[in-house]
C-alpha cells in the first residue's frame, strides 16, 4: 500500500473530512514520526508494533573488490518490531 491508497482509504471511511484534510493528517502524522526517530525517540503504536532507532557501532571492513581495509563509520538506522496482534492477525 503507497501513501496515496492510505489517504484514499481513510478518506472514505471518514466522511467528515475532504481529502485533502486526510492528506494533510497523513502527512503530519508521518512528519512527526520522522521527527520522533530523528530525535532518537521510540515510537509504539498499540496492536501494531514499536519504532526505535538502533544504532551501529564505527568497524573494519573489507573492499570485497581490492581486499583493501577500510573503517566503515557510525551510524543509526531506523528498526521496526511488530506487535503481537499484528504478528497474529497476519498468520491466521
């Protein structure tokens, strides 16, 4: 499912609001998550799952090409964790 099929789908089970106001919530909501992970906050939704940030330490790697070591900096990557409905619900 794309963003566009989400805010199609809300927009019509919620018949309050146009369109263009679901787009504008989807997108907040989006931006506010964003914004929570990049400040290294946890983000849980109930029934669903949790969103963190893991992050990896600085290592030595390997140039598979030359064989050539080379130090593979820091960094943080965003992990998603399913919650136990949700793992549930798509095994049935």
């Amino acid at each position: 499912m794309t963003k566009s099929e989400l805010i199609e789908k809300v927009s019509g089970k919620v018949k309050n609001f146009t369109k263009r106001d679901v787009e504008i919530i989807v997108d907040t909501i989006f931006e506010n998550m964003t914004g929570s992970l990049a400040k290294g906050e946890k983000i849980e939704i109930r029934g669903f799952g949790s969103f963190k940030v893991k992050e990896h330490k600085a290592r030595k790697g390997r140039n598979p090409k030359t064989g050539e070591s080379i130090d593979i900096p820091s960094k943080k990557t965003p992990f998603f964790k399913v919650g136990k409905e949700l793992k549930e619900r798509v095994n049935q």
